[in-house]
C-alpha cells in the first residue's frame, strides 16, 4: 500500500507539473525513447557522461562523500527535464528490498522517484537504473540490484538497464586500468579491502563494484551472489542498529519537503504562486509542507 501511494504521488507532481508550468513544452526531455535494449549499453552510456557533465576527477571527489554524491548526479539528471523525487522516509519507510526506485517515462516532465531508506551509494546506482528506462521509454517499479531473470523483455530491459547504469558510473577503459584491476590476479581473487577501495575510487557501492567485475569476467557469478548476499546483511544489520539508536539527527522540514519533491518541482509551484495562479495554502498543499516552512523553501530555492 505505501508503495501504491508512492506511485500516486509522482503522478500527481507530474500532472501538477504540467498544469503549473509556464511554458511546459521546454520541459521536454530529449532522451525520451532515444535508447532501444538492441543499443550497445557501453557507448549510451558514454554518450549520456558527457551530457550530465561528470567527469571521473569530480566523480572521485563526490566519492568522499555520499550525501555530495547522490546530490549531484541528482541535479546533473534534473538538469535532463526528469523530476527527481524520494520516498516520504519520515511518514513510512518503505524496505529497499521491496523495491529501490521507479520510473514514470513520458516526453514532459518524466519522474523518478528513488527509495529514502537506501543507502546513499545505492540510491545513485538506482537513480542511473531507472534514468536508463526513461532512456528507453518505460516506466516501471524496478529493484535496480535485481540481474533480471529469464530471456523475455522484462529480463532484456533489467539487464540492459543495470549494464547501462555500472557503465556510466565505472567506464569500461578506466575501470580495467585502475590499478586494482589491472594487477594479475586469479579470478574471484578480491580481498574486501580492494573491493572498497574500487568502490570509493568510483564513489559506488561495494555491490556495484562487485557487480562491475562480474559484468568484465574479473569474478565469478557465485563470488557475486555471495558478495551480493553478504552486502544485504550488513545493510539489514545496520539499519536495525539505527532504528536502535535513541538520538540522530534529522534535516529540518523544509529541507525534507525539497528532498522529497525535488527542487525543479518546488521551483514550477513558486513561480505560480508568484504569477498569482495559486495561494500560499495551495503551495503548502502542493509541497506537502506547513505554511510557516514555505518562506524558508522559498529562501533556499532562490537565494
């Protein structure tokens, strides 16, 4: 059921988008259907680097840390006309095992919305996974870490999709000249140590690395099922160890609201609040925020 409203609400930010903005039209996003499972995952993927504008030396700083990470390859496919949102983590956490993120693939203002409760290394692959549907014109719930199974068209676009996604973050040529990889090794010969380090090198998940490696035959598909396997208890047993935790830290509302609706989204319902079109009720309502945080989103979103 969460789920289910999750889903909802990003239609409704897409159809609200469309009746808000001034001009939606320049809204368009150009990579809508522009990719097909028969395309090689390697070049789109290449292509796709250098319109979102990162390159691998901002990509290694982003590494250093994970909020920064997830921040700027949000903005850097913002900046492709997609709307970008997250789960409502603070209302109901919604398990990354059952679903990491979803796409809503359309010409104007596509959307996708990534699982809060995640980790942030993860988010980023999955943001890149469902950016690729968009790319090829489908929409779907997806869990991004899944291989996809069996040959039918479900399978095709799973594979294609994660192939797209690991090329993006890890491009093949720097990937086997990285020093780590580079080095004569037996396969599945890769002590914990040299996976974290390729994972940070590239500001990627130990899974995604992993899985990288699987993809260029330097493992095993059993050492990644394993590691796969391994990587989702630690996660489950860190999550329960925050849950137990009786103080942390929590972003102030305003903040959250941005987060959670994104701020091209915020951007579209200001402006119509300021061409008059709409009250400050209704953009407390479309933004899913009290009225006293609406200046403070206004302040940070324009200046």
């Amino acid at each position: 059921p969460q789920l289910r409203v999750e889903w909802l609400r990003a239609n409704v930010r897409r159809e609200t988008a469309m009746e808000l903005a001034e001009d939606a039209a320049s809204a368009t996003f150009a990579g809508y259907r522009s990719a097909t499972v028969a395309a090689d995952a390697e070049e789109e993927a290449m292509k796709w680097r250098g319109v979102l504008g990162i390159d691998l030396a901002l990509q290694r700083e982003m590494g250093e840390s994970e909020e920064a990470g997830i921040g700027k390859w949000r903005s850097a496919v913002e900046s492709q006309n997609v709307l970008v949102c997250f789960t409502d983590v603070h209302a109901t956490k919604i398990s990354p095992e059952e679903f990491r993120g979803f796409a809503i693939s359309a010409e104007l203002f596509p959307v996708i919305t990534i699982n809060a409760a995640d980790g942030k290394a993860a988010q980023v692959f999955t943001l890149l996974h469902e950016f690729a549907h968009l790319l090829l014109g489908e929409s779907g719930i997806s869990n991004g870490w899944l291989q996809g199974a069996g040959g039918g068209t479900f399978g095709r676009t799973e594979r294609w999709c994660n192939k797209f996604a690991a090329a993006l973050l890890m491009p093949e040529a720097a990937f086997r000249a990285h020093p780590l990889v580079a080095e004569v090794r037996a396969q599945d010969d890769w002590p914990d140590a040299d996976i974290e380090a390729l994972a940070a090198e590239f500001g990627v998940s130990r899974e995604a690395a992993v899985r990288r490696l699987l993809t260029l035959e330097y493992v095993s598909q059993a050492f990644y099922e394993r590691k796969r396997s391994e990587y989702a208890k630690a996660y489950r047993e860190m999550r329960a160890a925050k849950r137990e935790e009786k103080h942390f830290g929590r972003s102030l509302p305003h903040r959250i609201a941005l987060k959670r609706d994104g701020r091209p989204f915020a951007r579209i319902v200001f402006q119509a609040f300021h061409d008059r079109r709409i009250g400050l009720s209704d953009v407390a309502g479309l933004l899913q925020t009290k009225v006293p945080y609406v200046l403070k989103m206004e302040q940070e979103l324009f200046h």
